[in-house]
C-alpha cells in the first residue's frame, strides 16, 4: 500500500507539473494577446485610453488600485509589460505604474493579519509583519520615484541591460516565445472576427480576453506551485528563520516566491507564523525583501512573450527598483529598522483601536488610489 501511494503521489506531482507548464504557456498566451489587443485599437484609442497615465501620481495610483483589484502585482506588471509591448505605453509613463504596484500588492498580507484581530497580542505581531513590508514599499517609492523622476537612472540601468541582453529600443527582437504563442493570438483575432467584431471591437475582446488569461492562468499557476512545494516552503522557513534572518532568509524568500509565483503566498504564510510568536518581526522583514525581488520574475517572463527591448527594460525597472529599494535600506543599518518601527508603532495603534486597522488599509489601498486619481483627472 505504501508504494501504491508513493507512486499515486509520483504520478500527481508529475500531473500538476505539466500543467503548470501548460499554464504557464497560456500565460505568455494572454500577454501576447493584450499586446496584440491593444495595437489592434490604433493609437487614437491608445491616446485615449492612457493619455492621463502621463502623469506619474497617477501612473503610480492606477498601479496600486489595478494591483489591488486583481490581488496580484504579477498580474498587474505582466499587463503593464503587455501595454509597452504593444507601444500604447513609454517605459517613463509604466515606470510609476510598476512601482504602484509594488505597493498595492502589500494589500493581501494585511488583509490576512485581519483575521487575527480577535486576539490583541496576536493581532499585534501579525498587524506589524505584514505592514513591514508596506511600510518599506512606501519608503522605497517615496525615494525612488523622486529620483527617477529627476534623474531616469532607474530606466537608463534597466535600458542599458535590455540593450546588452536584446538591443536598443525602436526595433523588434526575435523572442523564441513569441513565435511559439504567435498563432493560437491569430486563432484568437480570427476567432473573434468570425463572430462578427471588426476594428476597435476586435482589439477590446482581444484585451479583454488576455486580461481573463493572464490573471486566471497565474492564480492556477500559484495554487498549483503552492500544493507542489508546501512542504519544502514550510520547512526551508522554519529551518532558515530558526537560525535568524539577513541575507539567507532573503534569499529563502526571493526562491520561494520564484517558485510559486506569488509574492503575497510568501508574505502571507509570514504573517501567521509571526502573529503565533513563531517567528519575529526581525526575521519576517528580509523574506518580505526577497519576495519583493521574487516577485519580479513574472514580468521578465511576460517580456520574453513581447517582441519589444521596451517591454524588457520595463520588466527590468521592477527588478531593478526592489533591488535599489534594498540597497539603500536595508544594507545601511542606520535606516535598516524605520520600517520595523513604524510597523510597530502602527500596530500598537491598531491593536487598541481595532476599527483603525480596517480604516488604515481601506484608506491606503482604496480610498487614496481612487481620491487622487479623481483628483488628477
């Protein structure tokens, strides 16, 4: 019997790999057809639709809320990847936008803290883990942004990798994945052509329809992933953060968001362990940071679908932008800690005031986006 469940446990580990990598096709599928949607509509629509994202407060507002609603930065920067790809985006106006959404994927973290608000002391500890990480995001863009604005260092380094990797921007590059995605897009415009859409209507079901794709085909990836390596997350934590954190426990959480394709699973399985007193707020805080770099992977990814060195450098920014975030505070031990107590400080807040908590990630995370994006128009 118990080879019988070993193999039956063989047989469905190698199912659930094949159809990851099914899904992870059906993936590049969707990005393709956002950036084939998108060209499709022409440019007056593009000028349209993206005319206001000129501004980067509200590139960076549309990059928290859009983060938000899909409850995934790697939906939100795959997409964006996609709209540079088809040229309705610049790299300058998607660069708020990734940062956005570095920020708005913090939302899901809090939003698990919440269940433990029946229990003051827990609530505490898992209140302050989660809003660790959206405290650093927030320093990181305060900083960044500024300095990108001011300066594009952020896309120049990015640009120049592109540059080395695939050549300069203004000509296509030949993508192997996007000859391997290229006909089921055409079956798809053919698809909906024989339907009856023509011109714009065409581009806005082939929009719609990557949209459906990518964010459906990264949460099966993600749930699949999660069941596939569970247990081994579980125990490269609890053996990693046993020891303490720094750079190995970054390093624990950069891997395991790579493999399950999802920064907030990482974060989100950080929360509970630190709201049991299992693991500290220390030691949360640099796996929070490698998930942030972890997390970058899905946009590289979606480029390599895109036939575009733009959509590169794009997904180069956000890889980039979280690895400058570390450098500059983390690495320094005089800044190191201002997130950890401003988290903990919050979190005291929270704890006595619980309707505080709720008012906090309503506010941040909805109510702002859509005030200064009503305020920007």
């Amino acid at each position: 019997m118990e080879q019988g469940s070993a193999g039956e446990r063989t047989m469905a580990w190698q199912l659930r790999s094949v159809v990851v990598i099914g899904l992870i096709y059906l993936f590049l599928i969707g990005v393709s057809c956002i950036e084939a949607g998108i060209k499709t509509m022409g440019a007056d629509t593009q000028e349209q639709l993206f005319s206001n994202v000129s501004n980067p407060l509200a590139g960076l507002f549309v990059g928290i809320l859009g983060t938000v609603l899909v409850q995934s930065s790697s939906a939100s920067t795959s997409v964006i990847v996609g709209l540079v790809a088809s040229g309705a985006l610049g790299v300058d106006d998607a660069v708020p936008m990734i940062m956005g959404a570095n920020i708005g994927t913090t939302v899901t973290n809090t939003l698990v803290s919440l269940g433990s608000v029946r229990r003051t002391n827990e609530f505490r500890r898992a209140f302050a883990a989660a809003t660790v990480h959206d405290f650093f995001n927030l320093f990181a863009v305060s900083l960044l942004l500024p300095l990108e604005l001011a300066t594009g260092w952020l896309s120049d380094i990015a640009s120049w990798i592109s540059e080395q990797l695939v050549g300069s921007s203004g000509s296509d590059w030949k993508s192997p994945i996007k000859e391997w995605v290229k006909q089921p897009v055409s079956w798809l415009t053919d698809f909906w052509e024989w339907v009856g859409a023509t011109g714009n209507a065409v581009g806005i079901l082939l929009v719609t329809t990557g949209l459906v794709v990518v964010v459906g085909s990264l949460a099966l990836i993600t749930k699949n992933m999660r069941a596939l390596v569970a247990d081994r997350v579980e125990r490269s934590l609890n053996a990693v953060l046993g020891r303490g954190g720094g750079i190995v426990a970054m390093a624990v959480g950069l891997l395991i968001t790579v493999t399950v394709q999802s920064s907030s699973i990482t974060t989100s399985i950080m929360v509970p362990l630190a709201g049991a007193g299992v693991v500290t707020l220390r030691n949360v805080y640099p796996v929070t940071l490698g998930a942030n770099v972890g997390t970058t992977i899905t946009a590289l990814l979606a480029a390599l679908a895109a036939s575009s060195p733009d959509a590169l450098t794009v997904a180069l920014v956000h890889t980039v932008f979280n690895v400058s975030g570390i450098l500059l505070l983390y690495t320094p031990r005089l800044v190191r800690d201002v997130p950890i107590m401003c988290a903990e400080m919050l979190a005291k807040v929270a704890a006595d005031h619980r309707s505080w908590a709720v008012a906090y990630v309503v506010g941040m995370f909805v109510v702002l986006p859509i005030v200064g994006l009503a305020i920007l128009n």
